[in-house]
C-alpha cells in the first residue's frame, strides 16, 4: 500500500487557530464582564465564537444568574416601566431559552439602553446587545426575569393582537 505524500495540504488546524496572548484573552474577559454577549464580543473582535467561549469558561464556570434583590425599587420599576413600553417576552420551550428583549429606538434611546444594562450588570446578569435597522436591541435570556415581569403584566388580545397590560404594583414600585 502506498502512502499519499501529504506535502502541502493543510491539516483542520490552519493559522487562523493561533493561540491568543494574555492581552486579547484579558480584553475577552473584560468585555464579557462588563455585560457584552459572547456573539459580540466575537463579532467586535473578529474572534470564533467557540474561543471566546472558552477564554470565558475559564473565569466563570456557570451562566450568570440575576440577582433581582440588589436592585432598589426604583430600579425594578425603571425595567418594568420599560418592558411594559419596549419589551417583548422570549419564551422558546424547545430549545428552553426564556428571557426579554427590549428593542429601543437607536437613535433615541441609547441612554435608556445603557441604563437598562447597567442595572442588569448590576443584578449580575450578562445582555445581549446589538443594532438592527433603527432599532437598538437589548436580550437578557433569563427566566427568573422573564417570571418577575410578568408578575406585573397580563396579556390580553386587543384588535386581533396580544397586547401588554400593565396589572398592578407592589412594594412601592
């Protein structure tokens, strides 16, 4: 049996799987810390998705999970208060992926967008940010979440659509 001269065929591993330095490892890091997804960081840094990934694994052996006590009550109002104007549940049982989405004008309400995700970041839960079209959009996959909103909101079909309702508040929101 003769073997195949293998001169000059790439093997799976090319150049683009380099090693990253402790530079661009930190800056992941730091980028996904500070709140920013992993798709964009991987996006903003021109990086595989499956390495920054892995680079974020090595910090945090588990999904974030908010924290909805270390927020003030002016703080959950301020989320409910946007939901209620510019959020739309995610609820995909399949795949099990639960959360909110918030879809601001970008233009506008960039402010707003910021905030919303400081608070987040400060409830320990990590977002999902990006731009489409003219619309600035927010995703914060969490259930916790998603069962604390509508513990203020209802659903209920006006003119052929389901619509938001604000129900009630407690607590002095």
């Amino acid at each position: 049996m003769e073997i195949p001269d293998l001169k000059g065929v790439k093997s799976s591993r090319t150049q683009s799987s380099r090693q990253l330095t402790s530079t661009e490892k930190e800056e992941i890091q730091k980028l996904v810390k500070s709140g920013l997804s992993l798709r964009h960081v991987s996006r903003e840094l021109g990086v595989p998705y499956s390495v920054v990934h892995r680079v974020a694994a090595t910090y945090s052996k588990r999904q974030s999970r908010i924290n909805l006590n270390v927020l003030t009550d002016p703080e959950h109002g301020y989320i409910v208060g946007a939901f209620v104007g510019d959020g739309s549940r995610i609820s995909e049982s399949k795949s099990g992926h639960y959360g909110v989405k918030f879809a601001l004008d970008s233009k506008g309400d960039e402010e707003v967008g910021d905030f919303l995700r400081e608070l987040f970041v400060k409830a320990g839960k990590r977002v999902s940010l990006y731009t489409e079209e003219t619309w600035f959009l927010l995703r914060v996959y969490s259930q916790r979440l998603l069962e604390f909103l509508l513990g203020f909101v209802k659903y209920e079909e006006i003119e052929g659509k389901k619509r938001k309702i604000l129900i009630g508040l407690r607590n002095g929101l």
